[in-house]
C-alpha cells in the first residue's frame, strides 16, 4: 500500500506543534547526514533529549503515516540518531519539519 506524502495537522496543529516540540528538537541537532530516503539527525545523549523525541515521534507518527522513524540510542554516551524516512518525494517534506 502506498500512502499519500501528506500531513494531516491544519495550519494551526502544525504552528502549535512547532512551538512546543518541533523547534526545541531542531536546535538540539548536532549534525544531520543525507541518508537513502531522508535523513539522520544526531542529538547528545541526554534523557530530556530522549524524551522530547519518542514524543516528537509518538506525535509525528500519527499525522505523517508515510513517514519512517528509526530511533538508535547507543552505549555508553554515544550520541541519539534520529532517522526519518519515507517515499522519494517525502524528502521536501522531513527538511521543512525537521530541518536538512
């Protein structure tokens, strides 16, 4: 089955979820790599971080159906990866929410 790349948050869902998780994720990104289909982002290893993104996950898994997260937390500090992926035409979509 192949999903439309579309977000189902309105206008406003999407600035509100801007303001209260998206924005504080985005600058807590150490770097990004263009990866096949989307793109890993990666975050110290703290538990705040941790949390805001399984949230961030939770939330964004629910209104981009097409959307494909891999979530790696290694040992022994090694920083927190964040993959999103999705279809070819989705890439335009993960840089707007979430940054290239």
């Amino acid at each position: 089955m192949v999903l439309p790349v579309a977000c189902t948050l309105t206008e406003a869902e999407l600035r509100e979820r801007r303001a209260t998780i998206l924005d504080s994720v985005r600058r807590a990104v150490l770097d990004i790599t263009p990866v096949r289909d989307g793109y890993s982002y990666r975050f110290d290893a703290t538990s705040e971080i941790l949390a805001q993104l399984a949230r961030l996950v939770d939330l964004e898994r629910q209104c981009c159906a097409f959307l494909t997260f891999r979530l790696t937390v290694g040992a022994d500090q090694q920083p927190i990866c964040l993959e999103i992926t999705g279809p070819p035409d989705a890439k335009p979509v993960i840089v707007d929410f979430f940054g290239s």
